[in-house]
C-alpha cells in the first residue's frame, strides 16, 4: 500500500531523538554530580524508565492499520480517525469556489493520526498556510491556525471537487503530507501524517447527502461519511 510504514519511521525517529537528548541530559548531569555519584547512578534507570514509557506511547500513537475501503461510486470516506463535533454549510473560496457543507473531525491524542484519501482522483489544489495553534478541540482554529489544505477533483464520484483542510493544534504542531499537488490518489490511500492531536475539515458539495451524525465516532478510509452523484 502507498506511504505504508512512514508512520512508523516517523515514530522511531522521535524515539531515537528522544534517546539522544536523555543520554546528553544524563551525560551533563553525570559530570556535574562528578562521576559515580549516588545522585546521577539513581538518576539513570528513573530517566531510562521515562523514555521506555515515551517509547510506548509514541509507537501506539503512531500505529498505522490498514484501511478497509468500502467499494461503490458514490462514495465518500472519512478522511480521519476521530469525533464528528460539526456539521454545518459554510462557504469556502479557496477551492470549493463557495457555498459547501462542512464535516470537522477532532482526532485526540489517543485516535490514529494516519489520513486518508476521501475519495479516488486527483490532487489539483494544496495550500500550506502557517499560523498559531489553538487548541484543537475549538472547531474555530480552523481559521487561524497552521494547516494544510487539499482539493481532490473526484474522479470516483465523477466529476466533483472535494476539499480537505488538516489543521494543526496545541499540541500538533506538525503536519506531513505524503502527496501534492499533481498526485493521483485512490480511495482510502494514506495521504498524510499529523502529530499529537489535530482536526480534519472536510469540504462537500451542498448536494452531498451526509452518512453521519454529531457525536459519531469515524475510522478514515472506511467510515462512508457521505454519497454523492456523479455530474
């Protein structure tokens, strides 16, 4: 499968940093102890047990299951794992070219992080836009903080423009997104990477009929989130 495993990399690479800063912590605190020092040898497994814990959590927070895609035409998958707090219309210029209706998906820290393609087609819109990093919980951040947007022009449903904001947040200050403008994507594809809690904006047509309701909780790549017709 595409982008399989980046999560993962992602996830020892901060392990290992995480290491190497603990190690050069230990090393300072070592030689201002003087060496073999009771203070610094207790210090050691208290430390090591720290990052052992860290490492957990951070392999657990970056798993990456694979996606198990519905088939049909008309389909629209949820892009992220998380909680459905807003449903609404809203007009969007960017991509959309104006009035759409909006789906927010708040993922917390225990959801995957992992994104997935909406629907299958084509990338032909990306805009990285940096700003602050509210809380994300806050269905508002979506207006001022760090995000990524991707327009996808549909090419199952046929013909529709499909827009998806991954907004960053207070503690989710990274945003890696594995495609581009340009890219070819297939229903339930990993599509990005967004770290230690976020949101997810996903734009529809106003004609889109929704599948989901304030509340529930959605898997990406398989939850049916709406259905559309072709044009």
């Amino acid at each position: 499968m595409k982008h399989a495993g980046k999560a993962r990399k992602a996830a020892f690479k901060i392990i290992i940093l995480s290491f190497i800063a603990g190690a050069v912590l230990w090393a300072f605190v070592l030689v201002a102890s003087l060496i073999g020092s009771v203070a610094a040898l207790v210090g050691l497994p208290i430390l090591l047990g720290l990052w052992l814990l860290f490492s957990v959590f951070t392999l657990y927070f970056f798993r990456d299951p694979e996606a198990k895609c519905p088939i049909g035409p008309q389909l629209i998958v949820s892009p992220a794992h998380g909680k459905v707090d807003v449903i609404d219309k809203t007009t969007e210029p960017l991509f959309m070219g104006g009035a759409c209706q909006r789906i927010s998906i708040f993922l917390s820290v225990l959801d995957i992080h992992v994104q997935n393609a909406p629907v299958t087609g084509k990338v032909v819109f990306y805009k990285y836009t940096t700003g602050e990093f509210m809380n994300a919980i806050r269905a508002e951040c979506a207006d001022c903080n760090e995000n990524a947007y991707l327009g996808f022009a549909s090419s199952d449903p046929a013909g529709r423009k499909i827009g998806l904001r991954l907004i960053a947040g207070v503690i989710a200050r990274r945003i890696v997104p594995f495609i581009r403008e340009g890219a070819e994507v297939i229903k339930g594809d990993r599509i990005s990477l967004v770290q230690f809690g976020s949101r997810a904006d996903l734009y529809l047509p106003l004609e889109a009929r929704i599948n989901v309701k304030l509340g529930d909780h959605v898997t990406g790549g398989e939850t049916v989130i709406a259905e559309v017709n072709p044009v």
